[in-house]
C-alpha cells in the first residue's frame, strides 16, 4: 500500500465547504486497438483526480466519499 503524506485541503460539496487533511489520486486513462497484430492506436486518452478525506477508507466519487479535482501543475 503507497502511503502519500495527507495535505490540507478545502473541500467543496452542494455549495458548502470544508477543511480537512486529503489525499489524491491521478488517474490516467489510455486506448488501445488493434487488427491483428496492427497496432491501430495506442495513446493516452484522458485523466481524473480524485480527492478524499486521508481518515476515509472508501474512495467512490458517486457514493459521496471523494470529489473531482484538478490538478495544479507547479
């Protein structure tokens, strides 16, 4: 299990917001196809960060235990 330092976050859900320590999560998403042995394509196709409470054991966006972030490139 990776075990990223938490960071101090502001969280915002139906337009009230909270303060708590996060973590988040990258995930990168790609498409491959092929005919054959033909590589047709092969790219990276999108990306979504996750953010959670660092106290959650669950992750799930829909089920209200993490909201959609963006990322901040530094």
């Amino acid at each position: 299990k990776i075990l990223p330092p938490p960071q101090r976050s502001v969280l915002v859900r139906a337009g009230q917001w909270s303060e708590a320590d996060t973590l988040s999560e990258l995930g990168v998403y790609g498409v491959f196809l092929r005919r054959g042995d033909q590589v047709l394509l092969n790219a990276e196709a999108g990306h979504l960060v996750r953010t959670k409470r660092a106290d959650s054991n669950e992750g799930g966006v829909a089920a209200g235990f993490a909201v959609l972030d963006s990322p901040r490139l530094v």
